[in-house]
C-alpha cells in the first residue's frame, strides 16, 4: 500500500510539474509575443559571429547578442573605393585621419596619441555619397562594422531601450577594433527639448554617458560614425562628441564627370557621347541624380531598340513613340538630352 501511494503521489507531482511547465510557457508567449523573434535574431548572430571569425570564447549577454545581428560581413558590402566618384579627397582624408589609427601596426612603436577619432560626423546635402562612403569603410576598414539600426534600440518594456543602448558599446569593446554607423543619426540624437518622451529621453542620456566613457579610454579602438542631411538637428552634446566632420557636398563639374565615367563603366556608349557636356549641364545634381540620369537614358536606349523590332507593340504597350535610329543599341548623346528634358 505504502509504495502504491509513493508511485500515485510521484505521479501527481509530475503531472503537476508538467501542466506548470505548459502553463509558464502560454503565460509568457502572451506577455513576450516576440520571444520567438528573438531566439531566431540570437541564432542569426551567433552564425554571423563565427562567420566574422569572432572567436566563441567571446562571451555575450542576450542583449548583446540582440545587438550583434547589426553587425556587417565586410564581403556582403557591395562598395568599395574603386565605386565611389569625385570623393577622392574626402576617401584620402577619412583614410588617414580615422582608419589608419584604427588599424595601428603592432610593430611600429608609436606615441600613446595615435589613435582614431572617437567620432565622425558626414553630413551634407542627401544623395552625395554619406551612406556609400560609409559602406565602403565597412568593407575596408579590416575591424568590425556594426550598422546601428533605431529599431534595435527600442523596446516596449521598460528598462530594455537602455540595456539594449548599454549593449551597444559592451558588445563594441569585445570585439573591438569596431566602427558604431548610425544613419540618420538626427532622427535618434536630435536636438533635446521638453517635449521628448521619458523612455527616449533617457536612452540619449544613457547613450550619453557611454560615449563619454569611450571617449575617456585612450586605449579603446571603437569609432562612432554618423550620418545626417540636417546637421543643424543634432543635439550640440553629440557634435561635441564628434570632433572629427567631413562636408559631403553637391560634386562640381570635375566630380560629376568622374561620377558619370563610374556609373557608366562597362555600359556600351556611342562615339558621339560627349560626358563632359554633360557634366556640364547638369549643375546642383547629387550623386544619386545622376545615377538616376544615366538609368532614364538607358531605358530610352532599350526602348529605342525594342522599337526597331516591334513599334507598334511598344507604342501599344507604353504610349511611346520613338523614331527609329538605326539598329545602334549603345547609349547616345541623345538619350542624355532627352533624359534631361
């Protein structure tokens, strides 16, 4: 009898102990919905960290974790130095002023002052080239890049935003030599005022006073790069903090007609396209206005070509009506200037 009770009374405790587990287990995908999603971000990184050959002795919180599936695999990055047209100065500058201490030579003795700018700001009109500037750094800085999105610091519990932003920078002194990029980076640091709300305005401060820890550590290798179109929008205390800025301007002539020959390498051009007229006339054009450009003149080129073997079909199909030129299917002079109508 005695062990009969024994085995009934094992019996109900694991029954017990099983309906807790699945009780536990409904409760909490009721209160954290998103858990899933995280699990498959945390699996995510942990695949990226051994692909960037980040060594599994490196040991992450979960929010770090989190923050680790920003960062970027240099050979995904599609842009180099060789992509970017008219930036050459701005390419030379970044080089020697951020990317050069960064990667400091072990067997060069150097003063304790070497080292990279704990922040740098690119700012200018849009189009002109920040974001690619950026992406090519990624690609050859030989340190890790970790592409900051807003959305990974926020959170809807309380509390999190700022473990997440804490994070951020515990995560970058691992794995470190490391560049933080934040684009946009008025949307998330902008200007301070009364009306920002408690959780936000307590990420900044705490975001804060991490960069003033980093800035503080002379032997840290971690670099803050930002990007805006609205300089004018970040608060004071974060330009502070980036003493190191580069003006991307609009290209003047020279740098357009560079841009133009490194959009258009590889394209089969006529005899009789000139490129430097066209650098010519197409003043207060960013970088992205002419890659716009010279995709408007393709287009006519191939449609130009359609033609010749179905016009009425292309008319029918499009409501255009191309004249036909000849069976040359190379981009012409033409096909500029009737993109720039």
């Amino acid at each position: 009898m005695a062990s009969q009770e024994t085995i009934s009374l094992v019996l109900r405790l694991a029954v017990s102990v099983a309906i807790s587990y699945v009780t536990w287990r409904a409760i909490k995908e009721i209160i954290e919905p998103n858990r899933k999603e995280k699990q498959e971000a945390e699996k995510r990184s942990k695949q990226l960290l051994q692909r960037l050959g980040i060594k599994t002795t490196v040991k992450l919180s979960d929010h770090e974790m989190f923050v680790a599936q920003n960062l970027v695999e240099p050979d995904s990055v599609g842009v180099s130095w060789e992509d970017i047209g008219g930036l050459d100065d701005q390419i030379a500058e970044l080089r020697r002023t951020v990317l050069m201490p960064l990667q400091k030579r072990p067997d060069i003795r150097v003063s304790s002052l070497v080292q990279p700018p704990k922040g740098v700001l690119l700012y200018g009109p849009p189009g002109c080239g920040k974001t690619m500037l950026a992406k090519a750094m990624a690609r050859e800085a030989d340190a890790r890049f970790i592409n900051l999105q807003l959305s990974t610091l926020t959170d809807k519990w309380y509390g999190e935003s700022q473990k997440l932003a804490a994070a951020v920078f515990t995560l970058a002194e691992k794995i470190q030599p490391v560049i933080i990029f934040i684009d946009e980076i008025d949307a998330f640091l902008r200007v301070r005022d009364r009306g920002d709300h408690e959780v936000t305005a307590m990420m900044k401060a705490q975001f804060l006073s991490l960069w003033d820890g980093l800035i503080s550590d002379s032997a840290s290798r971690i670099v803050i790069l930002g990007a805006t179109n609205r300089p004018q929008d970040v608060d004071d205390a974060i330009r502070r903090r980036l003493p190191c800025s580069f003006r991307i301007g609009l290209p003047n002539p020279t740098q357009r007609l560079m841009i133009l020959r490194k959009i258009l390498a590889g394209e089969e051009l006529s005899p009789d396209l000139e490129l430097e007229i066209i650098a010519a006339q197409t003043d207060n054009y960013s970088g992205s206005d002419l890659q716009e450009l010279c995709r408007k003149a393709a287009v006519r080129c191939y449609l130009r070509a359609v033609a010749q073997n179905d016009l009425q079909l292309l008319n029918s199909l499009n409501d255009v009506n191309v004249e036909e030129t000849g069976a040359d299917s190379r981009i012409t002079m033409e096909d500029f200037q009737t993109a720039l109508c």
